[in-house]
C-alpha cells in the first residue's frame, strides 16, 4: 500500500501515442495518477470527461494528467479520440503497477467477484513523493476533488 509522504514507485508504460513514459523522467511537475477500471465504460467516461473539462485548470497547476487502466494502446486511442481527452493514457496490461500501488484487488458487480482496477488517484508532488492518495473517487466529483488537493 502507498501512503501520502512515500516515494512513489517508478514504472515505464506505453502510452496512448505509442511511446513509452517513465514516471521519474516527469520529476518537477506534480502529477495527476489516475487508475480506473475501463475504458469508455460509463463511470470511466464520466471522470475521464470530469479533467478534460477542466483541464485548463489541471495546466495552471502545473500537473501532468496520467491516466492508467489495463486496456491496451489501441482502446486508449479510441477512447481518447471519442472524448477529446487532452491528457495522456498508459496501457497497464498486466497490473503490474495497479499492483504496486495496491489498486489491483477483488471487485464485486451484481454479486459475481473478479479481480479489477479500485479507482484511485496519486497525486505526486515535483520531488517523487506522494502528496495525495484517494481511494473510491467518485467519477462525477473526481477532477474538483483532485484540483482542490493539488492546490492545498
């Protein structure tokens, strides 16, 4: 579990653009993580509508927007292009990072469990440490509540 004042652990993922991004190599801006379960899924279109909305906003704060689900690249572009989104998506594939920020785990939906995303935000102030964790975001509330912690 990642708790606000650890280092944050440092990954390489590939992004909507096909590049890869490596979260040290943004060190001295913060950084808006972002983990959620699925692409263009009702709740997942609407936090991910909720930042592009106001990402002028998440721009004058200075932040990086990442957003990370374990879609592959090509459901990232689709979904990215359908909505407009201004901001970077990463294809977890595996997990692996959902895992190492411990929001990989089991899910319950109309009574069947499985394991999935826990939507759930790091923000990651300019030195690599966390400034923020929010665990169960609320899609509609997500990208006011993430600006109110980046400027607190």
């Amino acid at each position: 579990m990642i708790n606000e004042g650890d280092q944050a652990p440092d990954f390489t993922l590939q992004s909507d653009a096909g590049t890869d991004v490596t979260l040290s190599s943004l060190r001295g801006r913060p950084v808006v993580l972002y983990f959620y379960p699925k692409d263009d899924t009702p709740g997942c279109t609407a936090q991910a509508c909720g930042i592009r909305d106001v990402y002028d906003d998440f721009e004058r704060a200075g932040a990086i927007v990442l957003g990370v689900s374990p879609d592959d690249e090509g459901s990232h572009v689709k979904f990215k292009q359908r909505y407009e989104l201004p901001f970077t998506l990463l294809a977890d594939k595996d997990h692996s990072v959902a895992e190492q920020y411990g929001v990989w785990g089991e899910k319950s939906y109309r009574g069947r469990k499985y394991l999935g995303v826990n939507r759930s935000t790091f923000i990651i102030d300019g030195a690599g440490l966390v400034k923020k964790v929010m665990h169960n975001v609320k899609p509609a509330t997500h990208a006011d509540d993430v600006l109110a912690a980046l400027e607190s």
